[in-house]
C-alpha cells in the first residue's frame, strides 16, 4: 500500500476512520505528558507523571528535571542528534516549569499556558527554485508577497509555496525570479525562504519590483511611515479586503455565523449577492439556492444561522468589524468601560486611552475606523437587519465600594471557590487583583501550596488571609 505522508497526519486520519477497526489496526502510542485536573495530590509535574508511568502508561523518549539553562541546554543538544532515532517526527522539546502550585500561580493567556514554553528544534531546509511572486490582500489591505517554488516535498509535505513577509524582507535577502533558494517548514508548519543560492543565480535574474496598484482593486498601494508592511489604501472598497473582512466577521468567536465558510464567502462576493457585511442580512432564499453547491436545504441551513446571529453581545459585534489591533480582550475591554456602541463612537483619543490595555496606537485605529463614513453606513445596515445584543448595566460607581484602594493578590490552591470567582468577587467590590506582590500589595490571599509569592509577603510585612478570611472579608 501507499506509504502514508506523515505520522501526524496518519495518526490524525486514524483516529477518524468510522470503522474502529481500521483504527485498531495502525498501531497507534498514546504518549502522555501531562494530566487534565492539576491537582496538588502531588507537588512537582515530574512526580505526578512518575505515578502516572507507574501505572503502565508509556514514556516519551527523553524527560528531565534541570535546574539551570545549562542542563536544558544539554538535553536540547542530545534531543538534536538522536532527533532521527526517534520512532515520531519532533519539531521540538517543551520546557515546563516543575512546581504545580508555581504552574497554577502563573496561569494561562487566551490561547496558551504560561509556564511551558517550545524549544524548536532547526527545521529541516531543502533547495528550491523561485518561480512566481503573487500578491495576497488582507482583510486589513495588507499587500502580502508570497513565492510560487517547484513543488518541493519537506518531511511529507509538498511545498509549493512560501511567506515573504513583506517587501524589506525581499530587498533584504535579494530575493529575484528563478532564484535557487533554501526553504523550510518554520516550526514544521509554515514554509519560508531562509537565503538565496547566490553561486547558482542565472544570469538576469529579475528584481521583484514594489506594488504601486492593489492586484485585486487596482488602488494606489501606500505604505506608512514606519511601517514595514505595504497596503491597499481602498479600504472596503477593495473586494480582496471585503472578502477578508466578511470572513473575519462570520467566524467563530465574531458573529459565529455556522455554514457560513471561506469559498462561500468568495462564491457570494464573486456573484455581486454580497459587497459588505450588512448584505449577508439582506441574502433571499432563491438566489442562494441558485448557487453552485447549494440547494434548498443549504439555503435555509444559511438564513437560519444568519437569523440566529443576529443575538449576540456588544464586545463580539465591535470584534467582528475588524478593527486594525482590536482583538477579543480589546473588544471586551471597549465594551465594559463604554457600555454603548454609541459611546465607544463618539470616544476621542484621549477617552480611548483611558481603557484598559488601549494605548495611543490602538485607540488612534478605533477613532479613525468610527470617523469613515462607509463604516458607519455599514454598522447602520447591520442594526436595521435587527443585530442586537443586551445591555450592559454599569456597576456601582467604584468610589462607593467597600474595597475601593485595595490590591489584592491570590496564590496557592482552594477548595471553597475558583480563583476566577475569587477574583472577580473582589473586582465587584472594588479592588483591584494583581499577579505580582509589591509595597502596593494590601494582602495576599493564600491558598494551600502557595509558592514564592507568601515568601514575599512576608518579606515586606503584607497582610495574609487565608480562604476563611476571604469568605468573611466577601461577606
């Protein structure tokens, strides 16, 4: 039989067979590498996984608890040379911090943990050669160039084309047509050109001149002082960036419009149906169900998930415009602090400012997207199709609230309540909750295990509760 492309994706396609058997048949490990539920039945990850390989589950190949950069250093070095001796393909070695209740204490971001990191190994690089440079437009205008290279297969996955970033990084690594190059899968994932073949460039080697018009729109392309990355200056106007923006604003964590995907997107704008986001409230049956691979049942699949979107909250709806910087904690913040789409409008720079995690850059793209007129005239479209979403009652005035002054910061593990819910229990009472203790530190809430964080307390001679204290300082 053919031999399969890859491990991950043999491993992914197996556990996807609908016939259990076929999965059973490839002989797939299951290597853990750490546990769901952190508890704190065990004080160090290295522990816990001790027990967890006691029971019979299987180790990785190489595992180890160091005490400074230089130890990582030597295992990083010896995962590097036994890297093709191993019976799966690695891109790298993660480093996690050992102490569990240090784990808890630090946390997560929105999307990873912070106290584990990925130590990637050198990608594996192959010889190609530089055919063709197209031009992508983002949703933001952003004219990206992207090399056409001769298919080339890198650890099981064709390569046809790779990232130039933008046009100093051309002009910087003297990137011409029919140039050999050396590409690699970065992190094992995305393909990009890491240097030029000079010895072997044929003769007339054409430069790769800068865009002055948008490929799609035609527009002038512009780039900002002290800005590295060249734009379409068309704005929604561009179908390219209408297309991306439409995608954006159906996505999940936007308006979460279900069936609504990207070759749709593209069929819809293609066929004239749709020029903004305000015209998917306008789609008719019989015209959708006209199109190419839809019918009847998917035409109404569609409405339906158009119709339900309509319901949602105001941070998703200032998230799913696809404001320049303005991501999901952003939208969140803009949100609680101004209450009202109205109010988030008419907010000037200096206003903007004054919202959590809004600097002058971010805020300078909020204002700048509510003064365009088209913009406007979009939003307008949409609230007349009926997107709507509750309002948002403003909190007791902080200045009145018991805790009002007060920074309070939380350590160890509990049983009464979850950190999150601590928190923001002590936000509604008007303290503020840091992840650091300083001399502006009120008290330091302790759970069991707490880490270095009580040691500093105590240091600086800050009050420490524990969780009974807590319940009597919330009651």
């Amino acid at each position: 039989e053919a031999v399969f492309a890859n491990p991950r994706n043999a491993a992914a396609g197996s556990l996807r067979q609908l016939d259990s058997r076929a999965t059973a048949s490839r002989n797939l490990v299951f290597l853990p590498y750490g546990v769901g539920e952190n508890t704190l039945e065990h004080k160090n990850l290295s522990d816990k996984m001790d027990y967890i390989y006691s029971l019979g589950f299987r180790k990785p190949p190489e595992r180890a608890v160091c005490t400074n950069a230089l130890e990582i250093e030597s295992i990083y070095k010896l995962m590097v040379h036994d890297r093709e001796s191993y019976s799966m393909m690695l891109d790298g070695m993660v480093i996690k911090v050992n102490e569990i209740a240090a784990q808890i204490d630090m946390g997560f971001t929105v999307k990873v943990p912070r106290f584990s990191v990925a130590y990637k190994f050198p990608a594996v690089e192959k010889i190609t050669t530089v055919k063709e440079i197209i031009l992508q437009v983002g949703r933001t205008g952003a004219v990206t160039p992207v090399a056409i290279v001769e298919p080339t297969d890198i650890e099981g996955a064709m390569v046809e084309r790779a990232t130039l970033h933008n046009f100093d990084e051309i002009d910087r690594k003297d990137i011409r047509l029919g140039d050999k190059v050396i590409i690699l899968r970065s992190g094992d994932v995305i393909p990009k050109i890491v240097r030029v073949v000079k010895e072997r460039r044929p003769k007339g080697a054409e430069k790769i001149p800068r865009p002055v018009q948008c490929p799609v729109c035609g527009s002038a392309v512009v780039q900002a002082e002290g800005e590295v990355l060249a734009r379409c200056g068309a704005g929604l106007f561009c179908e390219a960036q209408v297309k991306e923006a439409i995608k954006h604003f159906a996505s999940r964590k936007a308006m979460d419009i279900d069936g609504l995907g990207n070759k749709l997107v593209e069929q819809l704008v293609d066929i004239g149906l749709v020029s903004s986001v305000a015209d998917l409230y306008k789609l008719e049956r019989e015209p959708l169900a006209a199109m190419d691979r839809m019918a009847e049942k998917s035409a109404s699949n569609l409405l339906e998930a158009l119709e339900k979107s309509k319901a949602t909250q105001l941070f998703k709806f200032i998230f799913a415009l696809g404001i320049r910087e303005v991501g999901e904690a952003t939208a969140v913040s803009l949100s609680e602090h101004y209450l009202t789409l109205d109010a988030i409008q008419k907010a000037d720079l200096d206003s903007l400012q004054e919202v959590n995690d809004v600097g002058p850059v971010v805020a300078a793209y909020v204002e700048e997207f509510f003064r365009q007129t088209h913009n406007l005239e979009v939003i307008e479209g949409l609230i007349e199709a009926g997107v709507h979403w509750p309002i948002i009652e403003r909190q007791q005035s902080s200045a009145s609230l018991p805790l009002q002054g007060q920074t309070y910061v939380i350590t160890g593990a509990f049983t009464g309540m979850a950190r999150d819910k601590m928190k923001q229990a002590l936000v509604q009472l008007g303290a503020k909750v840091s992840g650091s203790v300083s001399k502006k530190t009120y008290a330091v809430i302790v759970g069991e295990a707490p880490g270095s964080k009580l040691v500093k307390a105590e240091k600086l001679g800050i009050q420490v509760l524990n969780e009974a204290d807590f319940e009597k300082l919330i009651e």
